[in-house]
C-alpha cells in the first residue's frame, strides 16, 4: 500500500505544486475550484428526479431499506457501536475527488511529508529539547537545533515523574484554520450501500500533523442526508438511524483505545457523552480497496445523543471554542450552535452573568447559577476528567466540551464531554493536566475555580472523585477491559502500514498498556495512587 500510495503523489505531484504554489488566498480558492471540478465529474447518473410541476415522489435508490436507511427508525447503537468486535466500513471515491481532497489540504497545510511531528508518539524528547528548557518554567518559550535547523517551541513539563521539562515545538501553520470540503462518497457496510454520502477530512493536530509527516490516515466526517438537495433520492438518509458519523484516527495514541476508553467511563459515570467503537476502514480511489486503519467511530452529539441522553432533542446545543469559552466574559464567537445557527445564544449569557454574580451571599449566588446550569452534573464531568486526566479539557484550553439548554429541563444547561483523544495521560502540551485538588487553577477558569471556592461544591466535588474511582474507574475491571480491548484490535493494528498507520513501530502498540512512558496501566495505577492521597488530605 505505502509504494502505490507513493506512486499516486507522484502521479499527481504537478497538481499538488500548482496549487500549493498559488499566492495567498489564490491558493485555498484554486483548490477549491480543482476540487468542485473533480466532484463534478466523478459524479455520474442519479437516481431519479424531482417533478417541480407535479411534486411526484422520487424513487429510492437500489438496496434501500428503510430499517438501515430510513429517517425514523430508531439509532442502532448495539450495531453501531458495538463493544465487543472491531467492524468493516467501505467507502468509495473517485480518483480525481481524492487528488483534489489531497490538493486542497496541501494548499491550506503546505507540502505533504514536509517534517516529522512530535510529541508523546514520537518517543522521548532528545537532549537538545530537554537542554533548551534547563531553568526555565513550563510554558516558557524555547529554541534548539535539530537537522541543521533551529526549532522553535514552548517548555512543556514531563509527563513522568522526575524526568526533566523539554521544549516541544510549535506546530507549522498553527491551528487549521480551514474547513475541507464536502465530497461524493459510496459507503458500504455489513451487506448494504449508502450512496452520495458527504465525506470531508476534520480535526486540527490529527490533520496537521500526520499530513505533515508523510501520512494519509486521516479523520474524516459523513453525513448520510447533506447532499439530499443534489440527489433528491437520498432525502433524510440514516445509517441505521444516524445522520452523522465522525472516523477519528486516533493521533497521538499508540494504544489507539484512549478515546474510546475515555468514552466509556465518562458514560458510565453519568456524564453525556458521544459512544465509540472501532472499525477497520477500507477505501477505494480508483485502484481497488486499500485498508486505511483502525478508526474510532464516534457518534455526532448533533445527532440522537441528544434524544437518547436526555429525552429531547429540541434545545440548542453549542460548541464551545475560542478564548470566551473560559466563560470569564461572555462572547457569543466562541461558541457555535449546532442545532439552530439562528439562536441568539441566551443561555450562554445567562450563564456567564450567574457565574460572574456577586458571591457574597453564597446561597443566592448558587441559587442563580444552577438556574443557569446543571452545576452536579459539570461537578461529576470535573471529578471524572481529573481524576483519568485529560490535559485538553476545560481547565487547561478553552475548547472540548458542548453546552446544551435541555428542554426537559427548563432550557437549563447541561455540560458535555467531547474530543476525547487527549485523555487518561498527564499532558500533552505546555501545560500538565489540573491536580486533583484544583488548586492552580486561577479566576481565568471561573467555573472551576468560584464552584470549587464554595464548600458546599467542593464537598460535592470530593464525592463525585471518590465515587468515580471506586465506580467506573475501579483498578482492577479497568485493567482487565484494557487488557480485552488491546487484544481485540491487536490483529487490525498489526496490519496497518504506511502511509495508513500513525504509529512509529509496532512495538509501540504492544508497549501501549505497559512498558512505555505513556503505557495505559501504570497511569491507572498512578491515579488510584493520587486519589488516596487527595481523599487523605
């Protein structure tokens, strides 16, 4: 797969120059022309029409089926999301769709396999990393040379106890600071077809970076009804009661269980979160099936999470990112309505006042905020979320979690977890994951630091830790679930090859649960450690 794969990039390597060559702007709106072009003309037939004149109803495309395909039948999660086995997922594009996909990341994020990303796969940091961070504090800036090149980064604190801080270079272009493109695909799964299903590439570091270093594992999102305005025929089509479905590579995770770990414990606490499975991911660009990887699939919280978590799909769900989502002052850019792009995002508002309120008068002051929000069930996210760890959460960087105004619930706001690949390890960036006590967390992260200043939250915050390591976080059924699900997708992690793997060797994979620095269960082990401890105090 990797020399076929080779020979495609060269193969297109012109188109890839062109465009990656394009001044400014020019080179984004190329792409984007380039890819329009080949979506057209991968694109053939349809099946069937809409009479404007008469309003006859269409014809379903062949293999329909309403109990797979059909808007309201009930979401398949057993199916779906099955626990217990690893599932095929196929999907098809066309040749000249996949060289404009590739086209336009490589105009957005530069040249393909233009440098090796760092960071916890990449194994420990070299000395010239941990030299440029001797005497400084993390999140200081740093410089050191690496391939004749000087590198230029952030003083990020070792993971491991008493091993040194190292500089972790800053990553080429930032953020992703574009959204691709929607294209035509063919999906087919266990007997069945979904065509003109809408595919895009997503994500940010997992985009970036294994773009950057040469491979083509990347995450990408479907949606089963988006173009039902092309194709009228596909109108309101579900896979197996789903809209949406999010394939996440797994970036940064040699285990490649953390997201699905995480996953699970946060729902089995309680605490509304997307479910997750894993699928082997077969893809066609013209030369015939080529495995892609295990993926994790996760559910779209846009989608029946809502009604199945709490009843009613009918409030506005938001998606906070952007530095307002610290809620230290209202900002309505940073956060994004998934449900109604009309809403005038009152209950965030309401919100941050109730947050802000003076807390003098504490009883008052938590009357007005759980008006506002399910203050519990954030408390039991928190609790949850310390004590695995999970560095990229709300505490550490403004994003990775969603509001939603229940309507069963007076429109109140309910916290929810999302992206979840960062979790069950220290850190991963500038900055380590929050203690278990909270106490370094400052008035920039109000919702941590005002409810956790508040005895009658922090007693409540004390319980849930506690109630979540001798619960879902149990040592020993976390040790044997991690050990089950290792050997479980040990065979379609032993098959990936470049450039559809992200992993450094094979061997990091096998040391994922013990014997690396990142290794799952000595992490565990550690956490039940910190928990005794904090519950000591």
């Amino acid at each position: 797969m990797h020399e076929r794969t080779i020979r495609w990039l060269a193969g297109f390597g012109a188109l890839l120059i062109l465009v990656a060559c394009a001044a400014g702007d020019d080179a984004g709106s190329d792409a984007l022309d380039v890819l329009a072009e080949a979506v057209a003309d991968d694109t053939t037939g349809a099946d069937a029409a809409v009479d404007d004149a008469t309003g006859d109803a269409v014809a379903r495309p062949e293999g329909w089926v309403a109990e797979s395909h059909a808007k309201g039948e009930p979401a398949d999660y057993d199916r779906v999301f099955a626990d217990d086995r690893v599932q095929r997922l196929d999907v098809t594009l066309g040749a000249e769709t996949y060289a404009a996909m590739l086209a336009e990341v490589a105009a957005n994020l530069g040249e393909f396999g233009a440098g090796k990303p760092t960071g916890p796969t990449s194994g420990p940091p070299s000395q010239a990393q941990v030299d440029a961070c001797a005497g400084k504090q993390a999140g200081a800036a740093c410089t050191y040379a690496e391939n004749d090149q000087q590198v230029t980064g952030t003083c990020r604190e070792a993971p491991i106890p008493d091993k040194p801080a190292a500089c972790a270079p800053t990553a080429a272009g930032g953020d992703v600071a574009f959204d691709p493109s929607w294209v035509d695909a063919t999906v087919r799964y266990d007997g069945r077809t979904w065509t003109h299903v809408a595919l895009r590439f997503k994500g940010n570091s997992s985009l970036r970076d294994p773009w950057r270093w040469g491979r083509t594992k990347l995450s990408f999102r479907l949606n089963f009804d988006k173009l039902e305005d092309a194709w009228p025929a596909i109108e309101d089509q579900r896979f197996w009661g789903f809209k949406k479905l999010v394939l996440n590579n797994a970036w940064r995770d040699p285990s490649l269980l953390r997201e699905k770990m995480a996953s699970d414990l946060l729902r089995a606490h309680g605490v509304p979160t997307a479910r997750a499975s894993f699928y082997e991911v077969w893809v066609d660009t013209g030369e015939g099936p080529a495995y892609w990887g295990l993926y994790t699939a996760l559910e779209d919280p846009s989608d029946d999470l809502l009604s199945a978590w709490f009843g009613d799909d009918g409030g506005n769900l938001y998606e906070a990112n952007g530095l307002g989502a610290t809620l230290a002052t209202f900002d309505p850019t940073a956060f994004e309505n998934q449900t109604d792009d009309t809403a005038d995002k009152a209950e965030i508002a309401a919100l941050v006042e109730a947050l802000q309120a003076d807390r003098t008068d504490a009883t008052a002051w938590r009357a007005g905020l759980e008006a506002a929000l399910d203050v519990p069930g954030f408390l039991s996210c928190l609790a949850a979320n310390t004590v695995m760890q999970n560095w990229d959460a709300y505490g550490v960087a403004p994003h990775n979690y969603l509001l939603y105004a229940n309507p069963a619930d007076g429109n109140r706001l309910a916290w929810l977890a999302s992206d979840l690949n960062e979790a069950l390890r220290a850190t991963g960036g500038a900055k380590p994951a929050p203690s278990l006590s909270l106490a370094e967390i400052g008035a920039d992260w109000p919702l941590i630091r005002f409810v956790m200043d508040d005895p009658s939250y922090a007693a409540t915050y004390r319980a849930e830790v506690a109630r979540f390591a001798d619960g879902a976080f149990a040592a020993d059924a976390l040790l044997a679930r991690l050990d089950a699900l290792h050997a479980l997708i040990a065979p379609w992690v032993a098959a990936e090859q470049a450039p559809f793997t992200l992993l450094e060797s094979p061997g990091a994979f096998d040391t994922s649960l013990e014997g690396a620095d990142l290794a799952l269960k000595p992490h565990v082990l550690a956490r039940h450690e910190a928990v005794q401890a904090f519950l000591t105090e």
